[in-house]
C-alpha cells in the first residue's frame, strides 16, 4: 500500500510539472468576472482553431500562464466596457487576441506583461466599423520577443513599455479618429515599426517615442490612406 501511495503522488507530481492543461470556454453574458491562473509548461487556453470566446458587455476577464511554451488563443466578439489582462511568465510563450470581429467593444481596456524570451503576441481590436475608444497597455521585458498589435477602432490609445534585446514590435492604427502611441522602449537591436493611417485631415496620429536602444531600427509612417 506505501509502494502504491508513493507512486502515485510521484504520478501527480509529474502531472503538475509537466502541465498540458487545455481550457476552452465558450461565454455570454453581462458582468463576467473570471479569473484563470495556469502554472506550467505546454498549457492552453483556446487554440488557434478553438478559441476561448467571450460575448457580453462589463466583462472583466484575467488570465495568467506561468511557465514556458504555454498558448493563448481567445477573442472577444462583442463587449463594451470590458477589461482583459493577459499575464505571461516564461520563455516561448504564443499569444493571440481579437477584440471586436463580429461587434462593438466600445470602451474596452486590454492590459499585456510578458516577462521572459522568445515570445509572440498577435493583436487585434476592431475589423467592426462601430468598435471605438480602445485602450492598450503593453509591458514586455525579455528577449527576441515579437509582438504585432492592429487597431482599427476610432480612437485608438497605445502604451508600450518594452525593455530588452533583439525585441520586434509592429503595430498598425486605421481609422477616422485621433490615434495615439506612447512608447518607451529600452534596449538594444530593437526593430520597431508604426503606421498610423487616419482617413480625414481633420484629425490626428500622435507618437510619443522615448528610446534608450543602440542599433535599433524605427520606422514610423504617418498618412492618410494606407501606410
């Protein structure tokens, strides 16, 4: 019986070690509060075929992934007002969110920290013409990490924090409203691209830029159609 005990905590043990956790959620309703908390490697929530799906207005959603390898496929297809904080801690982390594909995410705040290497994270928000006002927050601290942010609401506010090596952000505002970018990046052979495309005159893209980096590329294009 001790033989049998002992074998199998050793097996719950490598379990948790070893992680392959898979969540997929399918969700409507108004109010959500959800919080999910995954420690290991190789976990999931949602696929790039399955996604995580939330529908519903005044969501606040919290996700965090420790460990390595771990994926992040969710999308929000309708919900204004709703806050979403992706976490990730580790190395070889792939991460990819749509805010807004199929409809409004009016006032909706999307907070990224990744702590660690080699990381990709794929954002969206909009491809729906009544998205407006979203709010960005993105912190990376590591290495070689890839992050493509798209926005195509009106009213569009970015903020980056990036600190580390060989990073490679690109983000993509569109719209008929102002835009905004706030980025402080330290570090060195960074490769940063911005296009801001605002289809009236009457309006404006701003681009704050504080960059302590050697032999780093920055490309920022400002038009009126596409950049």
């Amino acid at each position: 019986m001790k033989k049998l005990i002992s074998l199998v905590l050793l097996l719950a043990v490598f379990s948790v070690n070893a992680g392959n956790n898979d969540i997929y959620i399918t969700q409507s309703g108004t109010g959500l509060t959800m919080n999910i908390d995954q420690i290991g490697d190789t976990n999931k929530v949602g696929t790039s075929q399955t996604r995580a799906t939330f529908t519903g207005t005044s969501m606040t959603v919290d996700i965090d992934q420790v460990g390595d390898s771990n994926t992040m496929a969710a999308s929000v297809a309708q919900g204004n007002s709703t806050s979403f904080t992706a976490n990730m801690t580790g190395d070889s982390n792939t991460t990819t969110l749509a805010f807004g594909a199929t409809g409004d995410v009016a006032n909706t705040d999307f907070d990224l920290a990744a702590t660690g290497d080699s990381n990709e994270v794929t954002f969206t928000q909009g491809a729906d013409a009544t998205a407006t006002a979203g709010d960005q927050d993105i912190v990376i601290a590591g290495n070689s990490n890839n992050v493509n942010a798209t926005c195509e609401v009106v009213g569009c506010i970015n903020n980056w924090d990036i600190d580390g090596d060989e990073n490679d952000i690109d983000t993509t505002q569109t719209g008929n409203s102002d835009h905004s970018i706030t980025a402080d990046i330290t570090g060195s052979t960074n490769d940063i691209d911005i296009d801001q495309t605002n289809s009236t005159g009457s309006v404006s893209g701003v681009v704050v830029l504080t960059s302590t980096t050697s032999n780093a590329t920055i490309d920022i294009d400002q038009c009126t159609s596409g950049c």
